[in-house]
C-alpha cells in the first residue's frame, strides 16, 4: 500500500450490459456527464436551482459574478437528485455548492466567484482561458445531467 | 452549539489565526460565516485557502450541521 494520501482516479467505465441498466452503470453515466460538461463547456456552473429560478443565495451570488464579468454560464442544477451532488464532490474535490468551473479547472464556490468578479480577476481568467472576446454572444443555459438534454 | 464546534476546529487548523470569527448569519445554527487571517494562507491562492478551510470543516459539512458556508480567507503578509 502506498504511503500517499493520492486520491484514485474514477474508474474508468465499465461495460454496460444490454437492457439491463444496474445503479452502478447508472451513477458512472451520470458522473460521466458531470465530467463532459466540466470539460467541454467553458464555463459550468453547478447550483441549486437554474439561472431563471435560483433557489440559494450562495448559488444566486456565484450566478451574479459570472454575469457581472460577461461570462457564457452552462448552469447545472443539482437539486432533483442527490446522487449529482455527491458525483461533483467526487469529482472536484470540493465539499460545498455552487462550483464554479473554467475550460475543466476548478475556480471556487460563491465567496470567491464574487471576489474575483470585485476585483477584476474573474475577467483577466475568463480572458486568458477562453480568449479576449469570451463575452461576445455570451448565452445562459442548462443541461440536465440526469437525462443528458440540454436547453 | 454549532459555533463552538466549528470555532475549535478552525483553531486546531489554524493555531496562529489573528483573526477568527465563526457568526451565525441567521441565528438559526446552520449558515456561517468564517473569516480567517492566518500565515497558512500566505503565498496561496485563493482556491486553496479556501480548501484549507474547508478540510478544517470537513466534519460539519459532511453531517450536516453546515447548510451554509461562507468563506473570508486573509494571509499574513
């Protein structure tokens, strides 16, 4: 046994069976999307509620510095199960919500979103990570990780 | 009280701490607010202050007894 407190990767996926779907196939989907959408969106972030109907304060004020700096927001929301919760935890390494990512990378949760945002650090990464004209056409939307659909 | 609990943890986390402050942000005992200014920060970034922080609480977070964290984070220098 190594020493190291080095957390293990996932596993990767396993093979799915045809027809029948077990919990574990279900929650490696589902962590699966959690990840796709960390890593392809440019900038994701998980809360509780949706953009159009925030349901926390903290969620409400991570959504607001995105905004404030003219980000494009791919919100997830976490609420309708709780297994997505404990995937992002997995995943990310952090306890709390919201979390809020850049191109894959993990910034923080709501009291740093805001700092960043009143500083003007939150432009000067969203600039270095997406390119200077990330604002242009910057749209709001969410994806359901549950189904996989977006809107 | 939830106050205590989480005022000592971050004491053993943070022993030098010139600063730290637990406030129940709604008397109801389960949003806090942490504020804490301590030489472990200086030199981080602020994702990893708040991490520290946030393993000092790992306990609270994980039963329950946090519904609601905010975090202040201040270094030294």
């Amino acid at each position: 046994m190594s020493e190291s407190e080095q957390k293990l990767e996932a596993p990767s996926a396993k093979p799915t069976t045809p027809g029948g779907q077990t919990a574990g196939t279900q929650a490696s989907q589902l962590a699966g999307r959690i990840k796709d959408v960390i890593e392809n969106e440019p900038v994701a972030l998980f809360m509780k509620g949706t953009p159009q109907f925030v349901m926390c304060g903290n969620s409400s004020r991570a959504l607001e510095a995105l905004r404030a700096a003219g980000a494009p927001v791919t919100a997830v929301d976490i609420l309708p199960d709780p297994s997505i919760r404990q995937e992002l935890a997995e995943l990310s390494g952090w306890p709390t919500i919201p979390q809020v990512f850049v191109k894959g990378e993990l910034v923080g949760g709501a009291d740093i979103a805001q700092e960043l945002a009143e500083s003007g650090d939150l432009r000067t990464i969203l600039e270095e990570k997406l390119g200077a004209g990330y604002s242009d056409g910057a749209e709001e939307r969410v994806v359901d990780v549950l189904s996989g659909t977006r809107a | 009280m939830a106050v205590e609990r989480l005022e000592s943890l971050l004491q053993d986390a943070f022993p030098d701490a010139a600063e730290l402050r637990v406030e129940d942000r709604t008397g109801g005992g389960d949003h806090f607010q942490v504020t804490v200014e301590s030489s472990s920060f200086d030199g981080l970034p602020l994702l990893e202050q708040h991490r520290l922080v946030n393993d000092a609480l790992a306990e609270p977070l994980r039963d329950g007894t946090i519904h609601e964290l905010r975090i202040k984070t201040r270094g030294t220098t």
